[in-house]
C-alpha cells in the first residue's frame, strides 16, 4: 500500500494555503478519491512462507506453513506466489478432502512452473499440497482462508473459526490492513483541519 511521505504532505499543504477556499475543496476531494482508490484497490502478491524455495518439506512443526499463513491477512484480490525447483516439485490446488489424504490424482488446479503465481478470487479456504511423491504426507502443504469482502477493511474482526475451514486461524490484523485504516485515520483528520 501507498505511504504518504512528509514532503507530499507539506506540499499538499502549501498548495491548499496559496488557493481559494472552493478550490481547496475540490482539491482535497480529488486527492481524497485518488488516495482511497489506490489504497483500496492495492491487491497483495504473498511469497508464500514469505522467503523464496520455502516450498518444502518442514523440518518442524514451527516451519510449517501454515504457521505462516495464520499470520496472514488475505484478502480477495491478493495472489499467493511459490518459488521452487520445477524439476523436482509442483504446487497442487486441491479439495479439502484430498489436501487432509494428501491425494495428488485430482488436483482442481496444477502449476509445475518453478514461478508460481496464484490469484484469491473468492472468499474462504484454498488447500495446497505438493505434487511431489510423498511430500505432502511429510507436512508439505498450505491451507489459506481468504476474507469475504465485507472484512476487508475491518482491523479488529475475528478470525474465521480454524474449524469452520479446518485450516489456519486467519490473524486478527496485519500490517497492511492497520496501515491503510492509519491512513485514513490520518487523511480524515487533515480534510477535516483544512475544511474547518
């Protein structure tokens, strides 16, 4: 997401000083729709363990990732993205039935690239296992839960229940999220200090 650094702001500031009051006006409600535009609009691209080749059998629970996931916020619109070796492994989209049996024969979607991007275009649960032999039996897998539109923007909502999904807990904030309601927070107080 977009940050407003404190040279735009003085800027901004310098210029709403040297014009009219109407034209102030409408400058601010241009900036203020530009602003939630971009800041509303700004989908996530996640490297998934958030570190390239972590697509990998975990040497322990705490390498899990979904341990990785739980301390996401994803969001409609946001990709998840794998690096890895495409000789040796693949990233498999499966039902939640074949992510808990670790059954590679029916993925609903296959990527065998190396550079794997994937968009969330819905709510709920994703379940990814590898389409290596065996490795998804030794924890090489990732279930995301993706929030519905309605709690995109809400930094204290509760996490969907893990057993609702029967995967990861979804954090209740990120860095994201609590950046662009700063944001807003701080862009709200401006108009209001300018228009008053």
């Amino acid at each position: 997401p977009s940050s407003l650094s404190p040279d735009v702001v003085v800027k901004f500031v310098a210029l709403i000083s040297s014009v009219s009051m109407a034209s102030s006006t409408a400058i601010i409600s241009c900036t203020l729709f530009i602003f939630l535009l971009i800041n509303f609009t700004g989908a996530t691209d996640f490297l998934v363990g958030g570190k390239t080749n972590a697509w990998k059998i975990p040497s322990s629970e705490s390498e899990s990732l979904n341990k990785w996931a739980e301390s996401s916020r994803f969001q409609i619109g946001d990709s998840l993205v794998w690096t890895y070796d495409p000789k040796k492994d693949s990233v498999l989209q499966v039902s939640k039935k074949d992510y808990i049996n670790c059954n590679t024969s029916s993925p609903i979607a296959e990527y065998k690239d190396g550079n794997t991007k994937v968009k969330l275009d819905k709510s709920g649960p994703y379940y990814f296992i590898s389409g290596a032999q065996g490795n998804c039996e030794k924890g090489q897998k990732l279930t995301t839960v993706v929030l519905s539109a309605r709690h995109r923007y809400v930094s204290t909502s509760p996490a969907p229940s893990p057993v609702e999904f029967d995967g990861p807990a979804v954090a209740p904030t990120s860095g994201s999220t609590s950046s662009r309601g700063g944001m807003m927070v701080m862009l709200g107080a401006l108009v209001w200090l300018v228009m008053a």
